[in-house]
C-alpha cells in the first residue's frame, strides 16, 4: 500500500495489499492489546453527511480501540456546507483539525474529491449508491475468518442485484481472487447489470449462474450473501406476490445447504431473514459486524503509518 | 451483586448491592484519583432515542472520569432504526462496538428487551414513563453524603405524586430500607398511586401521611423532595388557582424547616423552587446532579468488572 | 491572566496576558509533543446552542491534542433548555459533569451570564454578533507567525465592515498595540460604524482611511483581512451591480501587492475570494484555521492551570 494514501474505492488497493489488511485485521481480531495504543494521540475526523450509525460507530470504535480519539458530526445540518462552504474548503480546514478523515457523502465522487485537497487521509464510509469499500473489507475478513480463504468458492447472491454498491463492490473484488464463481438469485427485473457481468467476464473470465429462487441452488453455496429487496423495486404487483418469498430466507430453505455454508449479510436486515435463523450456526451475519471493526483497525493504522 | 449483568430496575439490586454502590460512590467522591484509569480503553456506547442532556452528560463524564471512552448519539433520527431494523438488531451490533451500552428510550421495557441480546451490560437511563434505576441511585448517594445514612428519616415529597417514575422509584427502594416513613404533599388529583401505598404497606410496612400544603409539615422533614407540578394536570382551573402556590418553595416556607433538613429535587426545575432558595445551605439539589456522576462511576466500574 | 477565569471578550485580556496566549500558541505549535498530556483527565463540554462545525471542532481537536477529552452537543435541540430549563441551571450542572466550558450561544451576553454561575472557566465561542474572541486570537497568532509581530501594520478591512463581529473585534484589539493603522475598504453604506471609529481615535489615536476599491490601496498593505459581503445588505440593486466585483478578490487584484503582504479571511468563504487566489503564497486563511487550534490549545490551558 505504498502509494495508497487514501482509500475511495476497493480498486484503490491491490490484491496484496487487500490480503494484508485482511491479515492484519485478523492478528488484531487475535491479539487486540497489542494494538491498543498505536494510534495514542491521533485524532480521526468522522464526518457523516449522511448519516450511518452502524458504519460510523464501527469506525469511531476502531479508532478508540487503537488508542485514538474520533471528533466529527453524524448530520450535515450541523456542518459548515450548510453556511454555502464549498465542500473541499471544508475538507481542507478539517484536515488541519485531525490525522485522518472517514467521510459518507450522498453525493458520488465526494470522497474523490475531498482526497484531492485533503492533507490527510481520507477514507470512503459510503458515497451515495457508488463505493463503500470498507463494507467490501468487512466481507472479505468475514469470509476469510469463517472460510480460511477469500479463493475457490462458489458464493451465492440474492436479492436486489441491481441496485446496490455493496453487492457490486463485493463480486468484483472477489473476481480478481482466484476460483470464485458466482450464483446470482433474484426476480429477472433486478439482476446485476449486464455491464458489469460483461466486464468481468471478459478481464477475470468469472463465471455466473442466475436463477430466479434460491431452492435449486441452496445445496451447492459455500457462501450464501443475502440483501434486501424492496417491494418498490418490482415492475409489478403481480410479480412481487409471486417472487416475496423466494428471497426470505427461513430455516425450511437452508434445510438442504452445505453444512459449512456461511450466511452473510450487509445489515441493517428488515425481514429478508427470519429470526429463526439468527439460532443456526452458519449465521454469521451479526460475526460480520463485529469484524468490520478489525479491519477498520487494520486500515486505519495502515494508512497512518503510511501517512508519516 | 454478582449475578447481576444489566441494571433494568431498581429491584434488579439487592439492598446489599445498593448500599455497595453508594459506598463506592462515596469513595470515588472522596478519591477520584484512584479510579481515574480503571476504564482505560474500554467503550461505552450511549444510546439516546430520545434527548436528555443532564442524563446523557452524567454518564458521559462517569465514563471519561474513569479513563473510558465514549460513543454514541442523543437523537434516533441518526440511528439505523430510522431505517426499519429491529432495536434487538441494532443492540446486538452495538454490543460488538462497545463494552457497556447506556441507553434511553421512549419505550418501556425497550432496555429489558436490549438485556436479552446484548452481550455486554445494559444500564437503563429512562424508559418512558417507567424506569430511571440512576436517578434512584442519584438520590440515594445524595441522601447519604448529605444525612449519613439511608435510614429512619422523614422524607417529605412535594408536587405531582400521581405521575413521575423519579418518586415512585425512590418511595418504593426507601421503603426497602429501616425506618424511612412518608409525607405525601400534593393536591388530591395528583396523589400517589392508591396500588403503590397499597403494595408498600402490605410489603414493607411503610407509613404514609398525606396532605396538601407543605406549610402543615414542614417543620417534621429530615429531606424534601421536590417535583414540578403541571398546570395541565389539575382537573380544573378554579384547583390550579387555589393551589399552585402551595406547591412553590420560597425562603418563607421553609422558615421553620429544620435547620440539617435537606431540599432535594432531580432537575431540570422550572419555577417550583424560587431562585432565593439556591442560597439556603438546605438546598442541595445542585450537588445531588455532581453526585450523579459518582454514583453512576460506581455502577458502570461495578459492572465492568462482573463482565470480565 | 491571574484574574481571569473566564474569556467572554477580548477585553478580558490585557495586552501581555494577549502576548502570552500568542507565544504559548506558537511554542505549541513548534513542540506540539511538550503539550500532548498536559490536561490528561480534564474534560471540556463543547455547548453548542447554535451550529458552527468549525469552531467546534478547532476547540475539539485543541482539547484532544492536550490529552484532554470532550463531551457535548452541537445544537441546542438535545439540550435540556428545550425543556424550559434556564440557562443558569444548565450551565451550574454542567460544570459539575465538566472542567472547563466552551459555548457558542445565539443570544448576546449569555456566555457572560454563564460565567456568573459557573463553577469552571467559561470560554465564549460566540454570542450571536456580539463577542468571539478566539477568532480574534486566531487572528492575531496568524499576524504574528507570518510577519513575525502585531505591531506597526498597515491592515486592510474589506468587506461588509457594518455588521461582523469579527473585524470590529480584531479591529478594537489591534488599536491597542503600536503603531497598527487600518483602510477600510467596502461600499459607503457599509462602513465601519462611526460610533467604533470615534471611540478608538480618541482611545488610542487609531488612523482610519476609508475607501471605495481594493485597487486604489492594494500596493500599501501589510495584511488584508477579506470578509464577506451579502447581497442583502446592499441599499439597492444599482449598487450592489455597480461594486460587487471591487469586493472579489483575484489575481489580477493583487498583482501590485506587496511580496510579504498577507491575506487572510475568517472562513468560510462562499465567493469573495477566488480559488486561484488559494495558490498564491501570499494567501494564509486555511494557515489561519490551522493556527486557530494552537491557540486555543494556548488558551485551555492557560485557564485550566488558572483554575486549579
């Protein structure tokens, strides 16, 4: 991660330095007090335009656990762009108050822009519908952690493909590692788009199946990665009765998978899985979420040493 | 109180365990010095779904004074319930985030519910019109500082008894201890709950006595507590008129108070005690907020280290 | 400062107790690391009852860079105000829960009226267009780093110098060391107030030249203090048209400065100021910003030792 001064979107970082973050992230998820004071004094901006009290207090967290301090904000209207500041002023200012910036902005290329004036790191916790990359390490490290690998599954999406950065994010980093094929389930109107299936298909040769229910692929998933789908997002109500239950999942539906399957998903969760199935053991979305907070730790340190 | 993981109630403590607390309270007043680092790296996380300054700073300040951290927020529009997850699910995240959760909310029995899936202790800072076991504990440390002991007084209370979780809390945990007896001061709509003296004098033997004025009274108090009155409250006007100010304290009311009686009340007041009062050495409510912050050290250090 | 225990406005401060906040802010930022614990277990509540991300955070970020730590709010709809409670009371306990106040406020005199009541240092972070003395010690250090004294300037004020708080403020405390004289520069019908002008001419024998346009005075300037001018404090549509652009800043406008003039502006800037100006050496306001946490580093702890 020599270069790598910022982290905007998954590309920024190469495979070797994604595994690194992941392996770091796990000796912290080992050995927590050896990190506990390496960021002793230093002072990470949170800076939520938008706000995201998951995201934000994994990463106000992470901070604190290495032995730093968060200052920052978790609504714009508390922000000086409300008095007509330009958003790159802002930035500029804020990174004279702090070591390193985590920003969420509704508006695509915020963070791109805030990395170009920035005399600190910045990091992207979300940008409208467009990256969210330590959502992407959070899926990997959880992967890694149950797995033993992030190479050579076959890891099922379902739901809303076609809208959703997290999704998105996740299958084309997981393209560029080797042996992953991909098993898309959702209603033929919200598939992942042809363009990004194109793309990878043709520089990774990923391969991807697409049904429309998860009964007839259940048994073959080592990675099961459930999102939510919006009734508004159906062309029609027929079709929003036929499809509903086919992306709920039940302990019925996981009755024939693998029985080192592992069950993801981003959260917030609204009903796309049953309570029942929080009791399973290859439920690991809740583990999901509290290993965001290792890799969040891995990043923020690296990038603070990098940063020196 | 060593079974004890969560603090939902007042009940939930033996009288054991609150005579402990209070006397590491008191001690924690007396030396802050030593417990000033006994925190160190461990995060609370306070929850706030709805507004409470005093509370929520009280908390804050316990935590930072025992060399913890804090995160957290003071309004729900910024939390992920704002996005339909389940307050089961967003606890159970934030319990990966943090080593302790302080939480308000507008619902009862929404921190009981948070106790059966948070996997780090859960203390209840006000549920509706329900629950509020800090302030009970915040009274009681006052009353100890300021009498020596919780134990065979008088306590006079004042204002709206019918409504207000603050006095019947208090009644009921003094109820618990020797000797303490009751003087019930309210107009007759507002009195307190026939149930609750029903189920205390059945249970404990508790003395009640009930009037109207604070002037046929006053000079029988060791403590008087006080709370507002709302002009809403009263069934009519022509009451309101003829009792609201019976139930103000000025520097002439208390004239033949007696002179170590002390005057309580949780704060905020808006005019049921004059300003002049402030002046009276009698009038310790100011130092019952500071001893909030002692008190509240104690549970979340007593907490922590049953957790380990 | 042995007498001041608080800071409403700059007055507060004689000119060596100004003197030694400026060096001490400097030796902060050349040592930074001499300072990093000095106020270790000391907590600042931050009360924000009106939004200004800036101030806050460059307050913030001083405290934590002292190794103190900071509890808060940054509107005063969570605060207990909203719930009829004076401002006395609130402030008395807070400074039970904290070490030292900082408060932005929107009402004139409330933070004088805080100091009244508190038992810890208050420091006015703005009372509506009234006082905000720590813009004007930034402002200060700002001179003194970059040209190396506060003495014998030749300032310009450009802008609407009718209303703002911050160029009268600076303007009144730069008349009390040697040897500074001031052009104003901005439309007729927002001048510098008559009633400040004859005070400080007769108080200090201050020298005022006040004209129309940047150009006519450009090439004499130590220092140039921009501001903004709003559209609607303009008398009618004529003349706004007919001067608007005499109060943008550009290249072209400061080609005949001086090579060491300085050019500053409070932030944030919606237009006055172009951004090719950013690239210019001669421009210092984000410096200005930077320099505004050392000196409020300078500040905190001059008060805090003040108030042991």
């Amino acid at each position: 991660m020599n270069k790598v001064k910022h982290l905007i979107e998954p590309d920024d970082l190469t495979n070797s330095e994604i595994e690194s973050l992941i392996s770091k992230g796990m000796d912290i998820y080992d050995n927590p007090k050896n990190y506990s004071d390496v960021c002793k004094g230093k002072i990470m901006a949170s800076l939520f335009f938008e706000p995201s009290t998951r995201t934000k207090f994994s990463f106000d967290s992470a901070m604190i656990r290495l032995g730093g301090n968060v200052i920052g904000f978790s609504d714009a209207s508390t922000s000086s762009t409300s008095k007509g500041e330009s958003l790159a002023d802002t930035i500029k200012v804020m990174s004279f108050y702090s070591d390193i910036i985590v920003m969420r902005h509704p508006k695509e290329g915020a963070p791109k822009l805030a990395s170009m004036v920035s005399e600190v790191p910045i990091i992207n916790g979300g940008d409208g519908g467009h990256q969210h990359p330590t959502q992407t390490l959070t899926d990997l490290i959880t992967i890694k952690r149950f797995k033993g690998n992030i190479t050579n599954h076959t890891i099922g999406f379902c739901g809303d493909l076609k809208h959703g950065r997290t999704v998105h994010s996740l299958i084309k980093t997981l393209s560029r590692f080797e042996g992953n094929n991909f098993i898309l389930v959702s209603p033929k109107e919200l598939r992942l788009p042809e363009g990004l299936k194109y793309q990878l298909t043709k520089q990774y040769g990923t391969k991807f199946t697409e049904v429309e229910t998860l009964d007839e692929v259940m048994d073959k998933l080592d990675v099961l990665y459930m999102t939510r789908i919006q009734k508004e997002r159906f062309f029609n109500e027929e079709d929003y009765l036929r499809l509903k239950n086919s992306y709920i999942l039940t302990n019925d539906k996981i009755s024939n998978a693998k029985a080192n399957m592992i069950i993801m998903h981003p959260l917030p969760r609204v009903n796309e899985i049953s309570y029942e199935i929080d009791d399973d053991p290859r439920s690991v979305y809740f583990e999901q979420s509290r290993m965001g907070v290792f890799v969040r730790m891995a990043l923020i340190t690296t990038l603070l040493e990098e940063a020196k």
